[in-house]
C-alpha cells in the first residue's frame, strides 16, 4: 500500500469563479497555500482584489480576473487572454452561485434566469472553454460545486435546485467523456452542504450555525479530490455538516 496522497500545485494555474469571499475564498486560499498560481475570478472587484492582496502579502501567487460566468462570450475572451498570457487554466473550480428564496408563485423570469444562467449555463460555459484545452495538453482537472438540492429540494428552492442538479448530470457526462477522450482529465462534482458563509447568512441571518460547517472543510475536499494520484479519480464527494437536514 502507498502512502497517503500529496498535493503539490506548483507551477499550476487554477481559476476559481466566485471566489471573492465565502466557499470561493477558501478554495483559493487551500489552492495557493498548495502552489498554486490562482486565478480569483468574480465579478465583485473590490473584494476579489483584497483578497488577491492578502494572498500576495503571504508570499502566494494570485491575480484578479474580471468574469461574469453568464457571459459566454466574455468567458470566451478571459480564456484567450490567459493562454496568450501563457496562464493556461490546470484546475477549474466551478465554484459561483445566486439563490433567489422566493415561493413560485412568486418568482419572476429574471430571477428564474439569473439563477439558472450563473448556477448552470455558467459553470458550462467554463466547462467548454477548459475542457477542449485541457484535451489538447493532455491534462488538467475540473470541479464543480453542487449541492444537496442536486439530490433533494426544498420549497422555496426551484430554480436553485434545477441549475444544481442539472449541473450535476452534466457533471457526469463530461466525466463519462473524459473516461473516453483523455485519462489525463479529472473531473470531479463537490454536494456540499450548508456552510457558514454569507451566501447562507446574508438571506437568513437567523440561521442556527450549529447546523452548518465551515467553508474550509469543503474547499478541504476539493484538495483532496486533486490530490488522487494518476490512474484513480474522485468523481463525486458528498460533505455535509453531521445534522444537515436536507440530506440523504
């Protein structure tokens, strides 16, 4: 038996979207802290570049990149900019989200719309600019946040829960065809649970805490499904706090 996976990122690029604060923050940080060279990728500057600051001061590698994930054709132009600039994209965390807790019949087209295009339409648009690369320098890595409501919804969840759990099954299609086009590839999907983060926090300030996990344990998890040596790959991982209620 060998011993325990290393992670080592040194001289790799990862970009991670959404990752300004919140579950996109630690990832970054873990990422860094391992070699990385991160991309922080969001469309909130201030604080994206903050943390960019802070991650330099450490002595780590980060650099803000300006992206709204609905944007296909921006995404498009942010990736030809990182190739020209010899930063091809290693590791892509599919890691931004939107929630709108709202009954149906109450919801509006536009939030219907905001909600799926960054949950969904976004992280697939990342996926086809990263993945034709990744297949023609024979490796790289891709994961993607999803949720429980992949699994299990909850009222005042829908178009939450159908950006999620579609972006799970594409999630398991683009595994299944990277089986076949290059083994180089990982691919991996992340049910988080809830997390004490201001995506939580923000639309319900008097959830029970205790009830949640920190944010770190979860960008923990993307480490370790990076850290599989060749030959093996963690297609999919579930971490929720002990009393998650709304998993299994």
């Amino acid at each position: 038996m060998g011993g325990a996976a290393q992670l080592d990122l040194d001289g790799k690029h990862a970009l991670v979207t959404g990752a300004a604060r919140g579950l996109g923050a630690s990832i970054a940080r873990k990422l860094a802290g391992a070699g990385a060279s991160v991309l922080v990728a969001d469309v909130r500057e201030e604080p994206a570049r903050e943390l960019c600051d802070e991650l330099t001061g450490e002595g780590l590698d980060a650099r803000f990149v300006a992206m709204d994930v609905r944007d296909a054709e921006g995404v498009a132009a942010a990736f030809r900019s990182l190739e020209e600039a010899g930063q091809p994209v290693d590791v892509l965390v599919n890691n931004a989200a939107v929630d709108v807790s709202k009954p149906i019949e109450h919801l509006t087209a536009d939030e219907v719309r905001r909600v799926v295009e960054t949950n969904l339409l976004g992280p697939m648009y990342l996926c086809l600019e990263t993945y034709r690369r990744m297949i023609a320098r024979g490796g790289g890595h891709i994961v993607n946040i999803l949720s429980t409501a992949a699994n299990r919804t909850w009222t005042e969840a829908g178009p939450y829960a159908a950006g999620k759990s579609g972006l799970r099954a594409f999630t398991h299609t683009l595994f299944k065809e990277a089986q076949r086009d290059c083994v180089g590839i990982g691919v991996t999907g992340i049910i988080a649970g809830g997390m004490e983060t201001p995506f939580i926090m923000e639309r319900f300030p008097d959830a029970d805490v205790t009830l949640l996990q920190s944010p770190d344990i979860v960008a923990d998890t993307v480490l370790y499904a990076l850290s599989v040596p060749a030959g093996s790959v963690v297609g999919e991982l579930v971490v929720v706090p002990r009393r998650e209620p709304s998993w299994p």
